[in-house]
C-alpha cells in the first residue's frame, strides 16, 4: 500500500482513476478547491480519499504524486486570459507542489506527471512516437505542454521518479469527448470535421487509469510515455465507426471556416490532428485492454 496524492482527482480522469486506486488499498489524499464536492463525487464512484484544499494543508510527503491538476483545455475559446488560466492550473500548480515538497524536506518517490499529445503540435498523419521532437512555439498547445513537462522536471532534478504522460483523447462515460458527442450524434447530426483527414488519437480511459497503475506497481523505466491508443484514426473513421456503434447515420460535413470564427484558435483541436503511437509503453509489456478503436466504443454502448 503506498500513500498516494492525486491533483485533478475530481476530472473526468480522475473519476476512473480514484476507485481503482482505493481498490488496489491505497491510501489516497486529494488536492481540490471544494472538498465536500470532491468527497460526494468520490463516493458516487466508489472511490475513498482524503481532502486537503491547499498546498499549505499537506503536511507530510506521500510515496506518489499523481499530478493531473489543469482546466480543461477545451472548455472555452483561447483568450489570452484563458491561456493564462490553462497555463497556471499546470505549470504553476506542479511547481507549486514541488515548492511545498521542498519545504517539508523531500520529495516523492514516484512522480505521474500528466501532459498531453498536443506536445507535437499539428504534424502530419505519419505515425510519430516519444522521441518526435516537439511542436512549434507558436503552437500553444505544444507551448503548454512543454512548459508543463519542464514544471515536472524538476521533481526528478529533485530525485523522484518521474513518468510523464502524454495523454490523447480519452475515450468514456459519461462525459468527457464522448459525452459532447453524444446527443448531436444520436440526432442524426453528427458528421466529419473538415476534410476529416485530421488525426485522432485517443485511448480508452480503462487503459489509461491501467496504465498509471502499471507504473507504480511494475515500475517501468522512468521517462515519457505516449498514453494512447495503437491505433490513432482520422476523423473521418472515427466518425463512420461512432455512428455505426450508436447506429446513427453520419452524414453531415462541419465546415471549417464557421467553426474557426466561432472558436478561434481553439478549432486546432478540432481540425488539426497527430497520429500517436505508445511505442515506449508497448516496448516495456504494457498490454492495452482496448487496442482498436470500435471494440473499444462498443465497450462504452452496450
């Protein structure tokens, strides 16, 4: 059993990641701003932690960090404010609690640091894994990553074991990608994305969470980890196959010229893409439950 501190834990991560934690014996403390909140959400899952509501309430060092802390990136159009926002939920909250570390005299053992797909920017649909350079500085997304992976650094600078994941598009239930997708699907208007040719790659959220665990209980070498999926998909078969599960037609095409007045740049998530592959995680015997993309839909809408 080790004791374990998770950022994030009331995420859609997190609602998957806390019970499987609390299953394996854990002893778990979450970090969030509204801890009766946190404690019914947990509760509804199956879950069981503890809550501090502050950096300063942690007064002793865990075994593990597992650092998921950040607004979602796709909630609200990219105003400078928000960017501002994005950033400082990531990289001042991750060197914030290595800043509290430090004054309690040590860090974890084991650091799961997250991070996201979008380090690589807008590439193309060749296949590009862990040791593919990052993506341009005027990508923000690549800029936010990479500033939030250098944030997490510096607990392995410090002597913790650090895994930082970048994490594609997490595919469950309810909420999250799939959620937002639901109901315009089910309508009968869901439809490609542009030219569809973009790059989607996703994971299942069952496997990420297994993912985490194999970490800490398997101990793999220290390092990145792409947290997708072996098969990334375009749109345009992502789309057929969402609708052939659900058993809705898939007609429509969304242009891309109203979407990017309406949302800015945050239409990049939308219509640009990357194909991602977890050659590090499967070189090391990691073993996806759900490796292929309408298997692992299917799993969801039974």
């Amino acid at each position: 059993m080790a004791t374990i501190l998770v950022t994030g834990g009331t995420g859609f991560v997190g609602d998957a990641l806390i019970p499987a934690l609390t299953k394996a014996g854990h002893s778990i403390t979450c970090l969030t701003r509204d801890a009766a909140k946190a404690r019914a959400r947990h509760s509804q899952v199956g879950g069981t932690a503890q809550y501090v509501q502050s950096l300063d309430a942690l007064t002793a060092v865990p075994d593990v960090l597992i650092n998921l802390s950040g607004e979602g990136i796709a909630d609200k159009p990219w105003s400078d404010a928000r960017k501002k926002v994005l950033m400082d939920s990531r990289v001042a909250v991750t060197e914030g609690l290595l800043a509290r570390f430090r004054a309690l005299g040590a860090v974890p053992k084991t650091v799961i640091s997250g991070s996201a797909i979008g380090y690589y920017g807008s590439q193309s649909t060749e296949a590009v894994d862990e040791t593919a350079s990052p993506g341009p500085s005027h990508d923000f997304s690549a800029q936010l990553c990479q500033a939030w992976e250098a944030a997490a650094a510096g607990f392995e600078a410090a002597g913790s074991q650090l895994y930082v994941m970048r994490i594609g598009v997490v595919l469950g239930l309810p909420g999250g990608f799939l959620g937002r997708l639901v109901l315009p699907f089910k309508l009968g208007l869901g439809g490609v994305l542009g030219r569809g040719n973009q790059m989607l790659s996703w994971i299942h959220r069952d496997d990420l969470v297994a993912m985490m665990l194999w970490c800490l209980e398997s101990q793999p070498p220290s390092g990145t980890y792409n947290a997708t999926a072996p098969e990334p998909v375009s749109n345009r078969v992502f789309t057929k196959t969402f609708g052939t599960v659900i058993r809705r037609p898939t007609v429509f095409t969304v242009p891309e010229t109203p979407m990017r007045w309406v949302l800015g740049e945050l239409a990049d998530l939308l219509f640009q893409g990357v194909a991602v592959q977890p050659a590090r995680a499967q070189a090391e015997g990691f073993q996806f439950q759900y490796p292929r993309l309408e298997p692992a839909l299917r799993s969801l809408f039974r």
